[in-house]
C-alpha cells in the first residue's frame, strides 16, 4: 500500500525521482564504504600516493590513508552537518518567516528588514570571519554557525505561505473559537506548509554542505572528523594536482556536487508534486 | 527645489543608501561582537598571543610589549565595550585596518590595496560574461522545440551551477596544468618576474588569468542558465504572447518579447550571483594563490591574523554592497515599469 | 452570406494518456454583420472552439478535422504564413482575462505599432498614432492611454483597449471570450455597448462566447449553445431563451429567466449532476446521463438538425 502510494507521488515528478535516487545512492556508497572498513578513515595503512586499484577503490593520499574509507566516513559527517545546519536554519526561518506573515504589520517590516540585511551580506566571507574567532571547531559549533547565517531564503518562503494562508477561511474560524496566536500558527499554518517546510530544509541542507566545504577549504573546518570538504582541502595542501593525483581530487568534490544536486532536484521534484501546473506543450 | 528631493527616485535612493548603510553597519557590528562575546575572548587571546606569532625567528621582548601595548590601546581593550566599539567604527570609516601580524609590518590597509584590483579584475569580467552567456543559453534551452534538449540542457546547468567555484579550480588546474600544461598552477604572474606595464608581463598574466576566471564563470553561467531558461519558459506560455500571435505578430518578434521580459528579473539575479561569487572567489584564489583578498584572507586564517581577516571582509563586504546598489539602481531605468512608477517619464 | 462556416470542427487536447475531446464535431454559421453567442457550462469547449476559430492552435491543443471557412476560405488549408496573416487582418481575438493579454513592459501605443507594422511595414508611426487614437475614441478611451502601461490602467480600461487593438487592423470577424466576466456591471455594459457600436459601425461580425446568457442576450441576434464539446441548439436569441427545445437548453433557461429581473445570473447552476469527462465522453447523447427525458433511443447520438426554420436542435425527442 506504501509502496503505490510512494509510486503514484514519484511517477508526477521525474525530477524528484532522479534526485533521490542520487542522493540514496551517495548514501548507500559511503554506508558500504564504512561497513566494510577495516580500519579508521584516518589511518595510514598503506603507501602513500596510490592510484586506484581493485584493493584501494579509490587509492590512497599522501598519508596512505585508503581514500575509499576517507570518504565514505566524509559523506556522512559532511551529512550530519548538512543535516543539522539545515534543521537550525530551517528553524530558525520558520520561526522569522511564520511570525512575520502572521503578525502582519511593523513587526513584518521589521522582520523582513532583518531578513534582507542578511541576505544581502555576501555569506562565505562572514562565515570565515565568524568561524575564525570559534577556538573550537567540532560539528556542533559549525553548523551552527552556518545555520545562523544562512535561514533567510527559507524566512522569505514561509513567510510569503503564512501570508497567503493567513487570509483563509478556517483560520478565522479557529481565531473565532478563541485559539492564541501561537495556537493558531502551529496547529492551523504549519501543519499546511508541511510541503513548503520540507522542500526548504532540502534546500537548506544542499547550501549547509556547501558551505562547510568552503570553510573546510579555506582552513576553518571541523578539527576532529572528516568531511568531503576537509579531504579536499588535504589534497590542496598536499598538492595534489601537481602530482596528477586525480583520485584525491575528483570523488570528494564530484560527491559534493552531486549531493547539492540531488537535494536541489528533490526540491524541484516535490515542488512539482505538491503545486501541480499545466504542462504547456 | 524642495519639489525634486521628494520625488519618488531620490526617496527611493535614500532608502537604498540608508538600507545599505544598516548592512555595512550590521555586518562590521556582528565582527567586532561577537568575538567579544565568546568565552575566551579570541580577540584579547589573539593579543595576548602576538608574543609567539610574530615574523620569524624569536620574539624579541621589547619589541613584542610594544606591539601587545599598540594593540591593547588600539583596541582600546582597557576601556568599556561602548568605546571600544566607538573606536572600532572610528577605524572602520577610515579604512584603518590595523597592521598585519602575518605581514608584519605591513598595514592591513596596503595589502587590500594591492590586493582588491586583482580580485575585481576577476570578479567584475566573470560576473558580466557569466550573466550574459549564460542567459543567452538558457533563453536559447528554452526556445529549443525538442524536449530532450531542453531537459539535457537543464540538468548539465544544475549540475555546473552547484560545482563548488574551488572544486573546479582543482579540475581545471588537473586537466590544464598537470595534464595538458597549457595554462600555470597558480599564482597571479611568474615567479620571479617584476611586475611592469610591458606586453609581455600583461600576457604573463592573462596567462595566469585563465584558470582561476574559468573557475568562476563555468559556474555562474550555469547558474544563470536555469533562472533565465525557467523565466523564458514561464513568458513563453504567458497569454500576451498568445494574443500578439493570434494578432498576427511573427514569431521572431515574439522571441524578442519574451526576452525582454525574461530576462528583468535576471538582471536582480545578478546581484544575488555576486553575493555568492564574491564568497566562492575568496577560495578560489587561495587555490590558485592568485594574489587577490581571497589569498590575503586564506594567509590571514592560516595564520590566525585578525586584522587581516576582518580587513579583508570589509572591503569585500563594502564591494558586495556596492554592486547590490549599482544593479538596485540599474534595475529602475531598465524595468519601463519601474522606470515610470519613480521618474514618471 | 456566410461570414464565418464552422464544419464538422474537432480539437483535442492532448494529456499524458488521453485526449480530452473539447470540440468533437461543432457545425455553425455566423452571417454578416451579426453577433452570436455562443453559451455553455464550464468546460463545454467555449473557450477551445474560440482557438480553433482563429486557427491559432497550440499544443498540448491539436486540430484533428473539420472546416474554418472565413469569407470563403478554408482556414485550415491554409500554409501557416497566410493564416498569420489573416490573424488580426480578418479575425481578430479577444482573450478571456484580457488583464494578461497586454505586454507588461510595452507601452500600448508600442504594442499596437509591433502589431501594425507586422502586417504592414510601411506603416509610418504618426499615421499609426492617429489611428490608434481614433480606435481607442471608439472604444471610449482617451490618446493618453496609449502613453500608459499596462499597470496604469483599470480592469474595464484594460478590456476596452483589448478590444480596441483588436480591432485595430478592420477585421471583419471578432471572437471574444468572455469579455464581461470579470468586471463590475457597469463595466459590463459599457462592454456591451461597445461591441454593439463597432458591430454597427464596422459592419463586423462577433462570435461572443460566455456563460453569462443574461449579458448576452442583450446583444446577440442567435444563440448556440454548446454542452460536452457538441452544439445542441441554435436559434434566435429570444426564442431559445423563452421556447428551448433542448432539455439541456431548458434547464439553462429555467435558470436564468426566473431570476433576470432581480439578479444577473453569473454562473449556470442549479441544474443537478456534471458534465462527463471529455477525455472519455458517453457514447450516444452526451446529455443523457443528466437528462429527465433519456430514453433508450438517446444512446444513440442524436444529429443536429434543422427545425422550423432557422432553428436547430440535436436532440431525439424533438426529431420525434
């Protein structure tokens, strides 16, 4: 019964269906990676600068770690911080956007002032100002970091539904039977934007991955685990390009980009289920 | 007199100006407090520490009391908060950004000076050429009557919009550099060459343009690619387009409708590439160690040296500012809309 | 003389897996100089029957047979250069939701010149001017619209000019869809009046598609009215409104002419069940199914045909 009813939503949108079959595969390839790991993603337990072969899926980089395991485990904390990155500014949007389009009145104004200052501010550069005054750089402070700067796209989206809910019928009768405001947003609005919500946080977390890989890059990444974006940058210190060592180079960044894909064509995907338009030719 | 300072365009100016002002001050607010609001105060450690990180060979004691000294009374950091920041926005109007600690003892000020003509000889043509291509091919996706093309041409311009601007400066200096040794590894000229206003060191640099403007304009021109193919579909199937058809207007005139009106809101699409680009370019350079702020920031974490990196924010920020409001700006005489609601022509 | 024949017309919109049969064999005439109306639910294929009378034919609509005869000549014969042509030339149209029928970011004097000097490029900009100017007097609105955007102007300001740059080029034939449905009243009859006048001065004929038979009928000489993508009545405007012989019509009118005097009827309701599906329409009366008088002899189709004259009906019982 699932299975038809997961069947009939995939089959309104190829889009949806191309991007998670991407992103489950970036899945299942680091959660086979990290199973049939002997060993730690960061430990040296063969020759430095091998190319790929049968044993070493994906060779090894200049410390003989096996980059095949390197990445497996990369994908998943490149995830975990996408994930929760996403989750606090998907919050944190929610929270600005629903109240905004609620309220109405000077405290939209305000809100929404507040919104496009800082979407204006170009992104990347605050984060490496920002995150180079963290003492600590573990996952946790980093994605909150990220999450912080990076809720005002979700703030315009929920806002503009709250607004546009905000004028329907059954709200006023809820408001009729006495409902508080905070009642109101959460049992009536929300429960309706559920869409909106989840197609924001796809869009949140495929930024989030960016994001951390470019302060990976540039120096400011998580000290004690690997993500796509710290063996990146590894392979920029060690020179990789110089020594042609294009099996360092490729996976991280292609799986990187790959995953901001999919996410962004599950995006467009369940746009494309939820707010159904008339095919024109 | 009073007449034209209350007409629409110089109000709306004013806000613009205003808005942007409260970004800038926002912005360069959050830098200096946040610091100050976290245990362990980076900024007095970062002080505090200038007794192990200064040039090379030991720290000579008098030297380095004297700089902690500079910094404390620059800082004002002996001083209540609402001074200190009082100070801070002082140095921030002036441009004073302090000396470098990983430059020492050069000022903040000069090395962005250096610095920011290569960074906008970068990010000003990859912009311009980035947002024309790129429409220009997502308009020409979207005319394209085959669907295979159409849908093909989408997903290739998902796929380079979301490439991270530094990931591809590693697959172009691969294939290149390594592979094909067509274009250098990095850096902004030669080694060892002194810069000077000849042809030959012009070419040396154009040389080492290549890559790095690659880098960038692959990547805007796919992102340009799916807002305008998606705006020329979306005018495309718009009913004046069927009422100028069913009033005998050609099909060649009706493209040129289209686009016209596709391509309005890409022009404030590419206010938000800039924000985007500006951010990628920053570690684009350090890649390519092209002597722009991006190099100059990447140095400034390495070596944790403040000045240097709230420096070269600002000036990156005072560029994205100026950018958004020269397009704000452009977008009320290109939009007839817009362009009759402020100056009523 | 036959301005406009319709023969045998079909169109079907194409989706993933079907057709949806909108216009499935629609015969008319519309003469000189006269209005017809042309009245029906929702999805009845009004507006699709209005595309396919100006050859204007887009997918996912196709044209699948039948004739557009304008003056003569079979429109669908035609190479696609000269049925351009004739667009705006000989038929004119004038969208529902004439809002979104004016370019956005082109002043209406450019419009109308784009549009001018696509059938004439000599077409010198003053003369086109004057012109404009005199078109828009008789859609009643003043030279300094023309100057105006789209935006600046109101709903029924919006309409007029529609009609007015429709008319621009002299065609002999206009089809309007829906021209008053979403403006006030007032509004609505100064529509009216406007269609008239240019009728009169013009010598034109209309092709008035709508819902709305009470607007209508205020300007129509005949009425054809349209169910599941089939005619089935036409007559004189009066007679089928006061002596319907469809039982569709019946209900239609019933509707209508208890309520005329206090309340304008905008939409047709009341009359119980749905039209059927068009991408799978009944075999036999597509009324049936909702007709009090089915009878066995009604799954078969019923043929429209000529009664008492200028009348014609498709339907079993009246055929006797």
């Amino acid at each position: 019964m699932y299975a038809s009813a997961f069947l009939s939503v995939v089959r309104k949108s190829l889009n949806l269906l191309i991007g998670l079959l991407i992103f489950l595969s970036i899945i299942t390839f680091s959660i086979v990676g990290i199973m049939t790991a002997k060993h730690g993603p960061l430990e040296m337990v063969d020759l430095e600068n091998l190319p790929p072969s049968p044993q070493r899926l994906l060779g090894t980089d200049s410390f003989g770690r096996d980059l095949f395991v390197e990445v497996s485990f990369g994908i998943l904390n490149s995830l975990r911080i996408g994930v929760m990155a996403g989750l606090i500014a998907t919050f944190i949007g929610i929270v600005i956007g629903a109240t905004a389009g609620f309220k109405g009145g000077i405290v939209d104004e305000i809100l929404n002032l507040f919104t496009n200052v800082i979407l204006v501010l170009p992104a990347l550069p605050l984060l490496i100002v920002l995150g180079s005054y963290l003492r600590i750089r573990n996952e946790y402070f980093l994605s909150l970091l990220i999450g912080i700067i990076s809720w005002p796209w979700t703030a315009r989206a929920i806002r503009a539904q709250t607004y546009s809910l905000k004028t329907r019928d059954f709200i006023d009768v809820s408001r009729i039977s006495g409902l508080s405001d905070l009642e109101l947003i959460m049992l009536d609005i929300l429960p309706n934007m559920l869409s909106y919500i989840v197609m924001a946080f796809a869009l949140q977390m495929g930024g989030a991955i960016l994001s951390e890989a470019g302060l990976s890059m540039i120096g400011l990444g998580p000290t004690d685990i690997v993500t796509l974006g710290m063996i990146l940058r590894w392979a920029y210190l060690w020179e990789a390009v110089r020594r042609g060592m294009w099996w360092w180079i490729v996976p991280p960044g292609l799986i990187i980009t790959l995953t901001s894909v999919s996410l962004l064509l599950i995006n467009i995907g369940l746009d494309e289920v939820f707010n159904p338009r008339l095919k024109r030719g | 007199m009073r007449k034209k300072f209350t007409s629409p365009i110089y109000i709306f100016l004013l806000r613009k100006v205003g808005f942007y002002v409260l970004c800038f001050f926002v912005a360069t607010f959050l830098i200096w407090a946040i610091p100050r609001l976290m245990p362990g105060d980076p900024i007095r450690m970062f002080v505090s520490q200038i007794y192990s990180s200064i040039g090379s060979g030991g720290p000579v004691p008098e030297k380095t009391k004297l700089l902690y000294e500079y910094y404390v009374k620059k800082f004002n950091l002996d001083k209540p908060y609402y001074i200190q920041y009082f100070t801070y926005l002082q140095s921030i109007i002036t441009f004073d950004f302090s000396t470098s600690i990983a430059f020492y003892p050069a000022k903040v000020i000069d090395l962005v000076k250096m610095a920011l003509p290569w960074s906008l000889a970068l990010l000003i043509p990859a912009e311009i050429v980035g947002w024309i291509i790129g429409n220009y091919l997502g308009a020409l996706a979207a005319y394209s009557r085959r669907e295979k093309i159409n849908n093909v041409a989408l997903y290739a311009f998902l796929f380079i919009s979301q490439t991270p601007y530094y990931w591809l400066a590693l697959m172009l200096a691969y294939i290149f550099a390594f592979q094909f040794h067509i274009f250098p590894f990095g850096g902004g000229y030669s080694w060892g060459v002194t810069p000077s206003l000849t042809l030959s060191f012009i070419l040396d640099v154009v040389w080492h343009y290549v890559l790095p403007f690659l880098s960038l304009v692959l990547v805007i021109i796919g992102g340009q690619a799916i807002g305008m193919r998606e705006m020329v579909i979306y005018e495309l199937g718009s009913e004046y387009m069927y009422y100028g058809k069913s009033l005998g207007v050609k099909d060649s005139k009706l493209t040129k409708w289209a686009f016209r009106n596709a391509i309005l809101p890409q022009v404030t699409g590419l206010a938000l590439s800039i924000g985007s680009a500006v951010g990628g370019q920053v570690v684009t350079e350090a890649v390519f160690g092209y002597p722009g702020i991006g190099t100059l920031i990447y140095t400034g974490v390495l070596r944790e040296d403040y000045p240097l990196i709230q420096g070269g924010f600002t000036i990156l920020l005072i560029t994205t500012l100026i950018a958004n409001f020269v397009i704000d700006i452009l977008y009320v005489y290109i939009d007839p809309r817009i362009r009759r609601a402020y100056l009523g022509e | 003389m036959e301005e406009l024949e319709v023969e045998g017309l079909r169109g079907f919109w194409q989706s993933r897996r079907s057709y949806v049969k909108a216009v499935d064999g629609v015969t008319f005439k519309v003469y000189k100089n006269e209005i017809v109306g042309i009245v029906g639910e929702s999805g009845c294929g009004k507006s699709t029957l209005a595309k396919l009378l100006i050859g204007l034919v887009e997918p996912p609509l196709q044209y699948i047979d039948g004739k557009v005869l304008i003056e003569g000549i079979d429109l669908y014969k035609l190479p696609e250069k000269k049925r351009r042509r004739i667009n705006g030339e000989v038929i004119s149209y004038v969208p529902q939701g004439a809002m979104n029928a004016l370019n956005p970011t082109k002043r209406i004097i450019d419009l109308i010149t784009d549009i001018v000097k696509e059938h004439n490029n000599k077409y010198p900009k003053e003369q086109i001017y004057k012109d404009a100017t005199k078109n828009f007097e008789e859609v009643g609105l003043s030279s300094d619209v023309l100057n105006m955007y789209p935006f600046e102007l109101s709903g029924g300001m919006k309409q007029r000019a529609v009609i007015g740059i429709s008319v621009m080029l002299n065609p002999k034939i206009l089809v309007v869809d829906e021209p008053t449905s979403a403006l006030d009243v007032s509004s609505q009859k100064v529509i009216l009046k406007l269609l008239w006048k240019l009728k009169e001065e013009r010598g034109m004929s209309m092709v008035f598609i709508t819902h709305d038979i009470a607007t209508v009928r205020q300007i129509s000489s005949r009425i054809i009215v349209m169910y599941a993508g089939k005619i089935v009545e036409i007559g004189k405007t009066e007679d089928v409104i006061y002596n319907p012989l469809h039982p569709y019509t019946k209900m239609l009118m019933s509707a209508v002419v208890s309520l005329e005097t206090e309340i304008r009827k905008r939409k047709i309701e009341g009359i119980p069940g749905a039209p059927p599906d068009l991408s799978n329409p009944p075999t036999g009366c597509r009324f049936a199914p909702r007709c009090p008088y089915a009878a066995s002899m009604c799954e078969k189709e019923p043929p429209l045909i000529d009664v008492d004259g200028d009348k014609k009906v498709a339907c079993w019982r009246v055929i006797k």
